[in-house]
C-alpha cells in the first residue's frame, strides 16, 4: 500500500481493500490498540479481558465473518460524562470490543490514504502530531504578529456530520464497495440510551475508533479553503482558532468559515464563536487559556484537576498517606506533563498548595480533629513533611525542566 501511495493509484481510487481489513494479521494488531486504551464495555457487557480470553478464535471469527459479508456492527451504548467546570454533559458512543476491533482495522487500511494528504493545520489525532504540536504552532503564529484571533466552536460537531456528505468525500479516494458499507454500516449503528434506542441519520459518535479519522476527512476541505487564502488556521479535530494580522482579516476569515459550515451541514455555536485581539483578551484552545505571549491552564483544565483530586482525597479514607500520595502523585504528573509550559509559575504554586491542604485536611481527621485543614496545621504538618514523603510538586517540577531544558 505505501508503494502505491508513493507511485499513484490507477484512477485515483482503491479498489481492493476488504482483504486487507479482515486479514487475521491486521485483526491482530487492531485488537492490541483497543486493548492499550482499555475502555469500558459495550451493549454486549463483554470486556476488552473477556475479549483476550478468547482468542484466537474471536479474531479468526470476525475474519470470517468480514469476508463472507455476515459481519454487522451492534448497537452502541450511549453515556453522558460531565464536562470539566459546567453543569452540561458531553455524550460518548461506547462501541462492543468486537466492533471497536473492526474499527480499528479499518483505520489501519484507510488511514494512509487519507493522511498523505491531509492538510499541515490539521494536528489531532493524526500519526507523530498532537496537542503539543499544535500549542506550538499557535504560540509561533503570536509571535509572528498574528494577533488577531477567531476563536471558533462547531456546535456539537461529531453528532452532526452530514452521513451522505462524509460518504460522498470516502468515494472520493475508495471504490471497494464492501469497505464503504461496512463504514455506513457503522455510521448508521443504533444508539441504545439507557431505554431508547434509535437510529442516527447524522454524526459520527465520539468514542468510536473511526471516528477521529471520519472528522478529518469532512473538514479537511474546509483546511485547504483558508489555507488556500493565506489563511492561518491551526486545528485539532474539531477545535481551532484561526490566527491573523489585521482584524479584518480576521473577519474575512470567519465569514468564509461561516459560509463553509453552512454549505456543509454543520452550525457554529452563537455564543462561543468570536474575534479576539490576543493582546488585550484572553483566548482558549486545547486546555490552556492564551493572552499576549503568556499561556496558561484554563479554568476548567484547574477544576478537572482539582476534581480529580478531591477523589483520591476523601477526608475519611481508610487508606494510609503513603498509597494516597502514591495515588495523588500518578495525577499530578500527567497534569504537569501537559500543562508545564505554562507562562505563570503561581499557578503551579497554586495548586501545590491546594493540594497539601487536602491532604492536611486528611491528616486531620485521622488525629481525630474535624474540619478543613486550618492555620496550625502548617507547623503541625509543614511544606517539608510532605516533600519527605514524597509528594510530586508542580513547582519543583518547573524548576527542574527549566534548568533541564536547552535555552
């Protein structure tokens, strides 16, 4: 497949590609990806572990079943998980480990066809790109002058992407009538809601395996658009901001974007879709809030932060400091492994802080004293009594990589 990436397809299309999904071998490797996530189960109740108990046989199964045209993806458990700061609810689609493996082995074949040709704006979930990439660009294209910034939001995008439109743009590069079945077949799964169930007739749902790649694909167009009119737009899936050096610019630029939403089925959200000037106002993308040349974790990155902790922190928890730490300590790692370029170091020392109290107001409990930790408490548990146990600090942490890090 590379080669022929490399030396062009006949007509410009792939032909034969169903062999390739269901070969056993490509079956393998899309299990060992959606075991890596881990994941909850589906409608089934069958577990990624339940999976792996039976294998071979499942993989081999699922081969037959794909090649003799038998195989159709079951219906797809809708949660509703709380978004970060706000009373509101994001939903996510939960597909059976049997079809989140057939996912993935779609994605294995088609993604390259795809990807050699996706635009340099685009950075989420694409191979060797990310979120890091894509904050880099960003604070790049500030420096460079363009300050002016529209500050997009498609309104509940992947639950509304147009199925005939998306399928339309598939054809476009695959002519293997099988694999584009099996991709409608997936688009068009029942969505089991607690009692309801129903059948969509849009949007790709978030927490399929084919869905970050199917999101690409429909806005992709909308990438080459702008950049086709020197148009800076740094974008991750769904989210992005397009960044210019004059504000009419920056209105030109959003007028195009609001033409092309409109042709293209999908609605920007009134309320959170702007133009800002980046020198006197904040804007936000991808967890950080941004203003001039400073950077910083957004509100609601420090509130899912914190309600993680308060998790790990119940004041009347039977484990001992030592796990808790441990536990509390696997969090703020990975917080600050993301957030560690932060402009504003009080930050980092903010929630240090914020931190030792919980863990001060634990202490507390376990020595019979009610309440939240308080004034005394500090001599009684000092800064230094937790760095002796351990206690992963964001500031000392900063400190660390800044004298690490070349200049």
């Amino acid at each position: 497949m590379l080669t022929a990436l490399e030396q062009g397809v006949k007509g410009g299309t792939w032909f034969a590609l169903n062999d390739k999904v269901f070969a056993e071998r490509n079956l393998e490797a899309a299990f060992q990806k959606v075991s890596s996530k881990k994941g909850a189960s589906g409608v089934d109740h069958e577990t990624v572990r339940a999976f792996a108990g039976r294998l071979p046989g499942a993989i081999q199964e699922l081969s037959a079943m794909l090649k003799t045209d038998r195989y159709t993806p079951q219906a797809i458990r809708r949660v509703h998980i709380p978004k970060p700061g706000t009373f509101e609810t994001r939903p996510l689609g939960i597909p059976t480990v049997r079809d989140r493996v057939v996912q993935a082995a779609v994605v294995n074949v088609i993604e390259p066809i795809f990807e050699r040709d996706f635009a340099e704006q685009s950075f989420g979930f694409r191979p060797g790109r990310g979120c890091r990439d894509a904050l880099r660009r960003v604070s790049q294209l500030l420096e460079q002058g363009h300050v002016h910034v529209v500050d997009a939001d498609l309104k509940s995008y992947f639950d509304t992407i147009p199925h005939d439109r998306l399928m339309a743009r598939m054809e476009e590069k695959i002519s293997d009538g099988r694999v584009l079945r099996l991709i409608a077949d997936f688009l068009k799964a029942s969505i089991l809601d607690d009692a309801k169930r129903w059948i969509p007739e849009e949007g790709a749902p978030q927490g399929a395996v084919l869905s970050p790649l199917l999101s690409n694909i429909y806005l992709d167009p909308l990438d080459r658009l702008l950049a086709g009119h020197g148009i800076e737009m740094v974008r991750y899936a769904d989210d992005f901001v397009i960044l210019c050096k004059t504000a009419a610019e920056a209105a030109r630029a959003l007028e195009l974007v609001r033409q092309w939403v409109a042709d293209n089925g999908l609605t920007l959200h009134p309320d959170k879709t702007r133009i800002v000037d980046s020198r006197t106002d904040r804007f936000d993308f991808l967890g950080y809030s941004f203003r001039g040349q400073d950077h910083w974790p957004r509100k609601k990155s420090i509130q899912k932060l914190r309600d993680s902790i308060r998790q790990k922190t119940p004041r009347t928890t039977g484990r001992s400091l030592q796990c808790t730490i441990i536990d509390v300590n696997q969090t703020l790692r990975g917080w600050f492994g993301y957030f560690k370029h932060s402009s504003y170091k009080t930050v980092l020392r903010e929630q240090d802080t914020w931190v030792r109290m919980r863990l001060r107001s634990m202490l507390r409990h376990c020595t019979k004293r009610p309440g939240r930790a308080r004034g005394g408490d500090m001599q009684r548990w000092p800064n230094a009594f937790f760095v002796e146990h351990g206690l992963f600090s964001l500031v000392t942490a900063r400190a660390t990589a800044v004298q690490s890090s070349p200049r």
